[in-house]
C-alpha cells in the first residue's frame, strides 16, 4: 500500500501520462497539451483561460527550449505551484 506522499506522485506521473502523447511523443508535453493540461487540471488556479501569455511562460518553463515541457520541466511547474500555495496558507504577521 502506497504511502500518501508516495500515491501523489504517482498521482502527478498519471496526470503527465495522460496529457503527454496525445499529441504524437509520449515523452513531453507539447503546447497544445500544456494548454489542455492546464485548463482542466489548473483551472481553479488560473483566472484568464485565454490568457495569451501562457505560451510565453511555458517557454520559460521549457529549460531545453525544445518546445516541449518533459517530465522535469512538468515537475517544476509542480514543484512552483506548491511552493505558491504553501505559501498563501502562511498566517500573516504584521499590523
């Protein structure tokens, strides 16, 4: 029995899988999927859907600037997400 941290990357690897490939290479995501992955993974996270920007980030996210996001790239993405939201549940201290 997978322990919980253990079920969530599994969990992250399973969402990977399932956006990659779609699109030919199995191996990364490409635009498109970036997109599709996204908007229906991240859409709580995300404001603007048609925002024209999130090209330009996904470039920065792209290290190898393959035009591709493999699963390091991904897990970057990820890992800045979590730090972001670990952060807005910090208490506030100050006046």
């Amino acid at each position: 029995i997978p322990t919980e941290t253990e079920w969530c990357i599994e969990s992250l690897i399973a969402v990977f899988q399932k956006y990659a490939g779609k699109d030919g290479y199995n191996g990364s995501l490409s635009k498109t999927e970036f997109l599709s992955f996204r908007n229906t993974e991240l859409a709580a996270f995300t404001k603007n859907h048609k925002d024209p920007g999130v090209l330009d980030r996904m470039k920065k996210l792209d290290v190898n600037s393959d035009g591709q996001l493999d699963v390091q790239e991904f897990l970057n993405l990820i890992d800045s997400l979590a730090v972001a939201c670990h952060d807005s549940f910090l208490p506030r201290s100050g006046p």
